[in-house]
C-alpha cells in the first residue's frame, strides 16, 4: 500500500501531486505491457478522455466519500478521480500490473489515494482494514473478456457486497462479457456506448 510519490511534481486541485511521463511514453508503456500481458490488459491503448468523462459524470461527487477503481492502469481514471474528489474523501485503487502499479506509485502523491498491488477480490477486506465504509461508487475497466469463469462471478459478487445501499458499480469494457454476469446479481444494468474511443467502448451502470 503506497501513497508517496518521487519525480516530478505538479499541484492540482484538492492537494494532489502529480508528477507523469510523457504521453508518447505513457502510450509505449501501456502498449509494451499489452504485448506482455494481453489478457490482463485487455486491449493496447488506455480509454479516452470521452469514457472518462461519461463514466465520471454519473457520481454525485458532492456525496460521494469512498470510490474504489479496479485497475488503474496508468491512472488514466485515477488523476480525474482525483480532481473531484471531496478533501475528505478516499479513493483505494486495485492494481495488478507491476509496472502499472510502480508507475502509479512514482507518479501520484494524493494523501486520499490508498494503492494497493493486489486483485479486486480482496475489496471487502481491505475496506474492513482501512476502516473505510461500504463503497459509493466502485469503477471497472478490469477486462471480463479475459479473466477466468469463476473470477468473473467473484469479482461483481464482492462488489456487490463492498457496496453501501444504492451505491453504484459503473465498468467500462470493450466487449458485453460483463453483461449477464452484472445483470444476475445487480438485476437491473443500464447500457451506453462511448463511439469516440480506439474501439467503441460500452458502458455499464447499476447501483446495489
């Protein structure tokens, strides 16, 4: 669990200190560890700005105080995350990727960050050790597509659990795998595409 940061340094709102590579170097990175790790990437190229942004606007961020992202990648999520947090908010971020969660750790220092080089499964009990209530939001680009049967149930059911009452689950994914998986144990799951991304993205919104 790390929330230090070395390198170079950027203020921005709310406190944060972000210090990142290059674009060109963040897009080399993240594609060289796609070659690596194809499936638990998912794809070459981070999400674009416009699923960040359709993604984002569905929380109330004025009440929201517990957000938990499930693999940040290169932050591409986490920094906006970040942005509109509330000061008195947390955001507990699961990565698994050893060079996506040194990156993070070199290029984020936001005493509201919780970074933690581990799986989603474990969400219940890190909350528990963190003394952190049920979730407000939970956000997902983990791709189902690739991740294991029994993983897949695993994962949206203990989300399902880390939730608060109403609290909400939104995934972003480039194929519908997540679909009948959401749909079993949160029944209702609303659907939206985001068309300005490399591969249209869908989108996945339901609330506990």
């Amino acid at each position: 669990m790390r929330t230090t940061a070395n390198g170079s340094e950027t203020s921005s709102r709310n406190g944060a200190i972000n210090g990142q590579a290059s674009w060109p170097a963040q897009l080399f990175l993240f594609a060289r560890n796609f070659v690596k790790h194809p499936t638990m990437i998912g794809w070459m190229f981070p999400s674009s700005q416009f699923v960040v942004e359709e993604v984002l606007k569905q929380i109330d961020w004025a009440n929201t105080r517990t957000i938990v992202e499930y693999g940040p990648g290169l932050g591409t999520f986490t920094r906006p995350i970040l942005e509109r947090m509330r000061p008195d908010a947390t955001l507990v971020a699961f990565e698994t990727n050893d060079e996506f969660y040194g990156y993070l750790t070199r290029s984020l220092n936001d005493p509201r960050l919780r970074l933690l080089h581990g799986s989603a499964t474990g969400i219940n009990a890190v909350l528990q050790d963190l003394r952190l209530p049920p979730a407000d939001c939970v956000i997902s680009g983990i791709p189902f597509k690739t991740l294991r049967e029994e993983l897949r149930r695993e994962v949206v059911r203990e989300t399902y659990s880390a939730l608060r009452p109403q609290g909400q689950f939104l995934v972003y994914q480039l194929s519908g795998a997540v679909r009948p998986y959401l749909e079993r144990v949160f029944g209702r799951v609303e659907r939206d595409f985001e068309l300005l991304n490399i591969l249209p993205a869908r989108l996945y919104y339901c609330a506990r």
